[in-house]
C-alpha cells in the first residue's frame, strides 16, 4: 500500500518515526480510525509518544481544522478537575468568579486528549462517563445540560484493567474509551528505530541552537543504540539535548 511505501522509506509518519513492524501496525490503524469519531485508548509506558500518536490522530481527521486540546488528569484535585473537565457557573464554589467553559466545550469540533485518564477519582468517573454517552455535560452549578460535539482521544501508562479489578476504576468507562486500542512498545523493544529518533533529534537541536548538524561518534551512538532507555524517547531526546548543551565540538563523543 501507499502507506508501508511510505513508512519504509521514509521510517516515519507524520512526525511519528519509526519502522519497526508494531510502529507500521500502529500507523495503518491510525490511518483507518482517523476518518470516524471512534474513541481510542492509547497505552504505553510514559515517554513513549503517547500525545504525539493524539496529534497525529487529530491532524488526519476531517477534524483537523477544529482545535485540539489536552488535559493531563493527574495534575487536578477532584474539584479542579470537574471544573477543568466540564466548566462551571460563577459562584458555584468557593473562589469561581467568572463562568467558566469546560475542556468539552473548548474542543468541540476538534479533539479531546485525556492524558493519565486513570487519575480521574472515582467519585468523578459516572460524570465522565455520561459525557462519552450523551455527549452532554452538566458544568458545576448547572442543572440543564450542555451538547457537546468531541473526538475523545485517552491515554494511560496504567494497566487499565488492573485498576478495574483493583476497583480503582469503573469497568463500563473502561469499556467506553476502549472502543480502539493503540498500545505503544517502549523503545527498548523496537532498538532497530533509535539511529533513525538519534538523526532526528540531532537535526532538531541543531535548529534550535542554531549551529552545524554534530556527529555521533559510532563508540557513543552504539551506547544509544544498548542502553535500555527505561524513560523511553523522552528520556532520548534529553540525552541528545544535554550532548548538545555541553559538546563544543562537532563530534558527540561517548564520554
């Protein structure tokens, strides 16, 4: 297809990059569930590329245009994030001195990115789950619902499915944002795609220090290429930015 031509010779997609065989699979099913609304689960260690797969998610929809925002779930109190989530009316609570329109709303037409969406307290799954089933929320202070109109787009580094059994989580939203399932491989089980992420990130700080292109030396990019990278491409990408910050020279040595 057009598509593996594409990731074979290019080992990329998008911004995405990457040839091995689970990356490829990843991109035929982002391709497919792009043109629909269906709700995906992405899952993956975290620093895996988790919002990037959302991103690319959101810019091969007909959607595109409409806007895309993200929230991280685990960075609110229960309070703050129903607010966050689905807005409120002035003086709904202490402090709330304007209405305020939740992340539904502000998406709408576009995509919702719910990033550690196994951080959203029990006590506010029900709620969130009558949005993904009515497509309507109830910001606090309100009692009439609002219409909304979202491609919900989640994420996890959590087992899901534990937390159900844990009875961390509710087993009926689970079901609900596991409609398509996209798991992510941490990058010590797909080493043949870091020479292709390496010359990426160095062409990316090249820019942004706005010098020449720095080689790595075969001695230090072998070391890349073995190390286990427990904190994935993100922990990648700030190795080479840190090269960048502390080599003078053109040549990124293994020291």
């Amino acid at each position: 297809t057009n598509l593996k031509r594409e990731v074979q010779r290019y080992q990329r997609y998008g911004e995405m990059i990457g040839h091995d065989p689970a990356m490829q699979k990843i991109y035929r099913t982002i391709e497919t569930v792009s043109q629909n609304k269906s709700t995906v689960l992405i899952t993956g260690e975290s620093g895996t590329g988790k919002e990037l797969v959302a991103r690319t998610l959101h810019d091969r929809s007909p959607w595109s245009k409409g806007p895309f925002v993200a929230v991280n779930c685990g960075a609110f109190s229960e309070s703050l994030l129903d607010s966050q989530l689905f807005g409120h009316r002035r003086g709904s609570f202490t402090g709330a001195l304007t209405d305020q329109e939740g992340v539904f709303q502000a998406a709408t037409g576009g995509t919702l990115f719910l990033d550690e969406v196994a951080e959203i307290p029990l006590a506010l799954q029900g709620k969130f789950l009558r949005a993904i089933q009515e497509r309507e929320i109830v910001p606090l202070g309100m009692t009439r619902p609002v219409k909304v109109d979202v491609r919900l787009i989640a994420a996890s580094n959590k087992d899901l499915r534990e937390q159900v059994r844990l009875g961390l989580f509710r087993e009926d939203l689970f079901y609900r944002l596991n409609v398509v399932n996209l798991h992510l491989p941490p990058l010590a089980e797909r080493r043949g795609d870091i020479p292709a992420l390496l010359d990426h990130f160095v062409r990316v700080f090249s820019r942004q220090y706005g010098v020449p292109p720095k080689h790595i030396s075969p001695d230090a990019r072998d070391r890349l290429i073995a190390h286990d990278w427990p904190g994935n491409i993100r922990e990648l990408q700030n190795t080479i930015e840190r090269a960048f910050a502390i080599t003078t020279g053109d040549t990124i040595e293994l020291e």
